[in-house]
C-alpha cells in the first residue's frame, strides 16, 4: 500500500473522530469552523505522512489539540488588535460599538497581510510612522501613506460588512421649497 493510500485510510477512518475532538473543544462553534481546524489537522497529517505513527488517532489529537492553541492565540491576537484600534485609532471605528467587533475582525481579515500588519504596527505596537518605517524598511512618507491607505481599505471593508444605513432622499426639495 503506498503513503497516498495509507493517508486516505487515515482519514477516512479517522475523519469523524477528529471533528468530534475539535467540536468538543470548541463547544457551540459552527460546523464550518470545526471542519476548517479538521482539515488543518489532516494538512499537517498530509505534510508528516511519513512521520505519522501506525496508530495515527492519538497523534492526530494531538496535531489538533496544537492547531485549536495557535486558533486561539490567533483570535486573541486579533481581539487585542480590535481593543487597541478602539483606543488608538478611534477615527477608523468612529461610532462603533462593542457589537461591531465581530464587523472589524472581519474586515481586518479582508485585509491583505501588507495592510494588516502596517495597522498592527499602529494600533497593536503603537508605532507612529518613523517607527513603522524603520520596521518597514521604508521612508517616512512611505510608511505614511501605506498606514492611511491600509485606513482607507479598513473602512471600506466594514462598510461593505455593515453598511450605513440608508436616510430617505427627498429629490423633489429644492432650495426654494425650505421655509
């Protein structure tokens, strides 16, 4: 039997006793999430196939038990980039409250890495855009004009995700027409 095969029984044996592992641990998170992190599980399985024990289960708990950690040091990264943005940098999220963090984590996620990291830098390390630009290695000005643009695609990205709402528009209103 050759490894691609020996992995397909892997999975296929072992597939629903890794979700349920995950599912348990993650508690009422959707089934999505539960199948993105077995899918995860079986990747790493995928690239360590040749390291990948007779009795796999055990060791494929333990690859999961890893991805659920870097999971929630990677949520916990970005809930402590949503509180600096809400403190540091008010004028991206002006208005929002509590409730729309989902909104802006999501919008961060939109983000390409480039963006995302200059925001970080910003908001998470607190850096003005001399410090941003040694860490860049770029100008000053470029620097700059990468955080505002990086703004600007944040801001786009939660009007697209929670959309202002619509005020009525009178068009029959002329200048005339107000007493």
């Amino acid at each position: 039997m050759s490894s691609d095969e020996a992995f397909a029984d892997t999975y296929r044996i072992h597939h629903a006793a890794v979700c349920r592992y995950v599912a348990r641990r993650l508690g009422s998170a959707p089934d999505n999430e539960v199948h993105d992190i077995a899918s995860e599980v079986f990747a790493t399985a995928w690239r360590r196939r040749a390291v990948v024990p007779p009795e796999p289960l055990p060791w494929l708990y333990g690859v999961a038990r890893r991805v659920l950690a870097n999971e929630r040091r990677a949520a916990e990264r970005r809930r402590r980039l949503v509180d600096r943005l809400f403190t540091q940098a008010p004028d991206l999220v002006a208005g929002a409250v509590d409730a729309d963090r989902p909104v802006i984590l999501d919008a961060l996620d939109r983000l390409s890495p480039a963006d995302r990291e200059v925001l970080a830098l910003a908001a998470w390390e607190a850096l003005g855009p001399a410090d941003i630009a040694v860490v860049l290695r770029c100008s000053r000005s470029a620097a700059s004009m990468r955080l505002h643009r990086a703004r600007v695609r944040l801001r786009e990205a939660m009007s697209e995700l929670d959309p202002p709402p619509r005020t009525a528009v009178h068009h029959d209103l002329t200048p005339e027409s107000i007493p």
